[in-house]
C-alpha cells in the first residue's frame, strides 16, 4: 500500500478520549510501525450489527453512560420553554426545559411521587410554555426547574414536605447550540472533556450565522450502525449518487472519490470530503483562503484546496456535515437491534431576503435527495445481516471511520 | 373586488397558485411526488426563467413584512426549485431507487414558526 502521511499521538492505553490519529494526504498507510493506530485492519464480524446482546450492550454501556445529543436551543427558545423527548434507547421520556433563569436542564417525565408521565401527550402539546406543570395524577406541582411547589393534601404525608423533593433531574449541559444528556448517575467526565480536542477544533466554527431551514427524518429497518456506515465513507459516491451529485466527481483522476483526510479525536472524528462545485447542480464549495476574511474556522482543518465539507461524529450517533455556508446534523436513535429512527436538521445562514431562501432551496432539495438515495441500501443490508450471509466485512482504508467507530464500539462495551 | 392573488408584474402567473403556491417544504414536498414529470416539467419551464426577477421584486421587502400576494409569489418560485432534481437531473417524478417517499418525512411546521414567515393557508 502507497504511503502517506499520517500521525498518531499515543497516550495511556487505558485513556480512551485522548488518542490521535490524524491521516492527512491520501493515501493512508496501513498498521505497520509507529504510527499505527489503536485498531488493527482485519475483517471485522458481523455480529454486533444485528445482535440482541450487542444492542443492549450498546444502550447500557454507551448510549446510558455517555453524553447524548437528544435536542437544540432553538427548540427551548425563551424561559419556559419545554420539549419532550422520548428515546427508546436511553428508556427515557425527558422533559428538556429553559427555566425562567434562562438555564437549560432536563429531567425525566415523571411524577416523583408514583410515577405518573408528567407532561401527558394526550392532555399536553409536547412542545410549548408554561411556568409549571400539574400532574394529571395527583395534582402535584412543579415548575420548571424542577421544584415542587405544591403536594396536594401535603399534612396527610408522613414526613414529606414539598422541600423535599423534586422532580428527577438528568445531568445536561450545552455545546454550541446543541443539548447534551448523560444518563449516568455520575458521568465520567465533562461534555466539555468528552468532546476533548474534537471540541476545541470544531467548536470554532461561526455558529450564530445560522438558523434552522429543515427537518428531515424516517423510520428505517437497519441497525444504526449500519445506517452511520453509509454517511462515513465517500466510497459509495460514484454509484449511490450517480444522478444527484456525479457532477462532483473527478471521474479520471479520483474516480473512487477519496476522503481528503481523516482526524480520530479519541471516539470522535473529522473526515474531509473533496469538492470541486458542478454547475448543474450549483453546489459551490468555496476554497477556503488563508487571507484573513475568508478563513473559516473548525471546518477544513487540514486547510486543503479541494475541500468540499467535513463530516464530523460525536460518538456514537450524531454527525454535522460542516460547509463553509450551511451545516447539517443528523442523530441515529437505535430501537431495536434492527430499526433506527433518524432525523436531520439543515442550518442556513440567517437571512431576511426572499432571494436567498429561493436560491438556497434548490439546494436544499438536492440535499435532501442525496440523502434520500444514501438510505436507499439500509434495508437490504440489514436484511443480509439478519439472515447471517455475511458474517465479516472487509472494510478499505477509505472506509477506516467505520472501523474506527467498531474499535470504540468495542472498546466503551467491555 | 376580488383579492389579487400576485404582484401585479407576475399576474400572468395567477392561474398557477392554486395548485402550486404551497407554504412549507412539507406541502411541497407532498406536490412534487403527487405530480406527473410532465406537469413538473411544464410548471417548472414557466417558472425558471422567471427567479431572478421573482427574487430581485421580493427583495425590496424585509421578509416579516411580505404581503399575501408576495408570499404566494415566493411559494411558487420555491416550488419551482423543488422540482429541480426531477425535471433536470433525474427526469423522472420521484429520487429513483430509494425507500418509498412516504417513509422519508418532511417537517415544516417546527421551522417555520422558527423562522417566523407569515404563512399562508395554501387554497
């Protein structure tokens, strides 16, 4: 295999966050001496992508005990703003709330005193205001920063005063815009350590530019990995995007598309994709200048010149795709070993010019549309693996990301 | 007096709103894969040639503040560029060789109160 650059910061084995691995100028080398990464380059088997026990092992083991990405600020925009979110995978109904000291927190959907859902979907909208919440129950009260204000019939109540409780609350905090739950009773870490050096890097990304222009999601009959696996490699887009995006490709010198460069941030990653902007589909991706104004920061890390996008993945299930004039995110909600519930949310620079909404919106239904043929081979897949035909997967060096997300997978489930 | 349904400049389009001015990505979305290519095809060969001067009339307003028929007009150029993909790349009504488009859904009603466009009722 041809050699190109690549780099791997080595720190305790057992500190799982704080490795590095940062391949830049494809093609990337293979496992051999210094640089090689944590992961080994064997087939990988199929098991854990249709399994019962891998699936649970997953939701005990990660999706509990790590920070998750289940909602937004915009979606809590003003103090007394809730949202509920039910997730399958965390076995949790949450309440995300903006309390009237504008802090963001989340608790669980239920009544401390017998376990009632709290904000009923049949007697309350899941979304909306409010300064405090009844359960239908009992009559309990609390506002909403989870304080109990009223136990009806309090005397009759052995030693319990409305001081005395409240309602469950789960660790949150926030990271530029987006709202993060860890479900642990102690979290071993910080979002802030989590995210580590994937954070510093990113984060510095102009964020406030944008507002939200889309929401896109579907219900598909694949384990999430396998679903993940489709939007971390750029292998499939001479074929899978044949009508939408072949504009894109380079057909006589990178026919295959290559990923650009790949930054392993512990769990987390940073994969930069080309671009080269086809007139019939007006996707421009603007060379990123080092000239002061054009510099963007937190995307083109490597600052390449063919650089199209970066897909960047908190672990285990939330990608941005991060342009230089939009940016998109997706979450992968597992149900099931067999069935994922995904959605997408489109950021486009603030406007108030009719123009920019009918430009961008050609755009944004040929986004839409790619994304739409990257789900196209979910099902099928899965079928296969359910079925036991393939039981291990040769994956390319352009398709380390998916290794990559096995190795963790593996490592945070022992 | 009959409400006007456009600008007065694009009152040649009058005969198209009902059918194709749709506010929300979602009812468009909806449009699209209830049309034919060819009543995509013919909508959107009326319309193209038309953006620019749909977006350089709209743009003497500030977003909050456009008018019913404005709104109208700028549904109509939106729905025009929903059409693109299968007008011109795919030439065919629906993203060929994907899930059913039913499973893929779209969500306007959350952004749009984000964004805070006046709506409009699509007759």
């Amino acid at each position: 295999m041809a050699i190109g650059k690549s780099m791997h910061i080595k720190v305790d084995e057992g500190d799982l966050i704080n490795q590095h691995v940062h391949y830049s100028e494809a093609p990337f080398p293979d496992s051999d001496g210094k640089d090689a990464p944590p992961w080994d380059f064997k087939p990988v088997p199929t098991e854990p992508l249709h399994s019962q026990q891998a699936y649970e092992d997953e939701r005990d083991k990660i999706f509990k005990k790590r920070w998750i990405n289940i909602a937004r600020e915009w979606e809590v925009p003003e103090p007394g703003s809730y949202i509920i979110k039910n997730i399958e995978v965390l076995g949790a109904s949450i309440v995300v709330t903006r309390g009237t000291d504008g802090v963001i927190r989340s608790f669980h959907n239920v009544c401390p005193h017998r376990g009632n859902q709290l904000f009923d979907p049949n007697k309350q909208p899941c979304q909306g205001r409010a300064r405090t919440v009844m359960c239908a129950f009992h009559g309990w009260t609390f506002d909403l920063e989870g304080k109990c204000l009223k136990i009806s019939d309090e005397g009759k109540f052995y030693d319990l005063s409305k001081d005395d409780i409240s309602l469950m609350k789960i660790h949150t905090d926030t990271w530029k815009g987006q709202i993060f739950v860890n479900l642990a009773e102690q979290p071993s870490e910080t979002l802030e350590q989590w995210l580590g050096d994937f954070g510093k890097e990113v984060g510095h990304y102009d964020w406030d530019r944008f507002e939200v222009a889309a929401k896109w999601e579907s219900e598909v009959n694949v384990n999430y990995k396998v679903f993940i696996d489709a939007f971390q490699e750029t292998y499939h887009v001479s074929f899978i995007h044949l009508s939408s995006f072949t504009g894109e490709v380079e057909h006589d010198t990178d026919p295959y598309f290559n990923l650009k460069y790949m930054r392993f941030f512990g769990p987390h990653k940073a994969l930069a994709v080309p671009g080269r902007g086809s007139p019939e589909t007006n996707v421009r991706q603007k060379v990123i200048k080092q000239d002061g104004e054009n510099v963007r920061h937190g995307i083109n890390l490597d600052r390449i010149e063919d650089w199209g996008f970066d897909i960047d993945v908190v672990f285990p299930n939330f990608f941005y795709n991060m342009l230089n004039n939009q940016y998109f995110t997706h979450n992968f909600w597992p149900i099931g070993p067999n069935k994922t519930h995904w959605e997408c949310h489109l950021y486009l620079p603030k406007t108030d010019k009719a123009s920019d909404l009918i430009t961008w919106e050609r755009e944004k239904c040929l986004l839409r549309d790619a994304i739409n043929e990257d789900l196209s081979t979910n099902e099928a897949t899965q079928v296969s693996l359910n079925n036991g035909h393939i039981k291990q997967i040769h994956y390319s060096e352009q398709e380390t990301a998916l290794r990559h997300h096995y190795y963790y997978m593996e490592q945070f489930t022992k | 007096m009959p409400e006007k349904l456009l600008p007065k400049k694009f009152v040649h389009l009058e005969v198209y709103v009902k059918e194709w001015s749709i506010t929300g990505e979602e009812g468009r979305y909806l449009k699209r894969h209830n049309s034919t290519l060819e009543e995509m095809t013919a909508y959107y060969n009326i319309v193209e040639p038309l953006l620019e001067d749909i977006s350089t009339y709209l743009d003497q307003y500030s977003l909050k503040d456009l008018s019913p028929e404005c709104i109208r007009l700028l549904n109509l150029a939106l729905m025009c560029q929903e059409c693109f993909s299968s007008v011109v790349l795919f030439k065919h009504p629906h993203v060929p060789n994907v899930l059913p488009w039913q499973q893929f859904k779209v969500s306007s009603s959350i952004i749009d109160e984000v964004k805070k466009i006046p709506t409009q009722k699509h007759k």
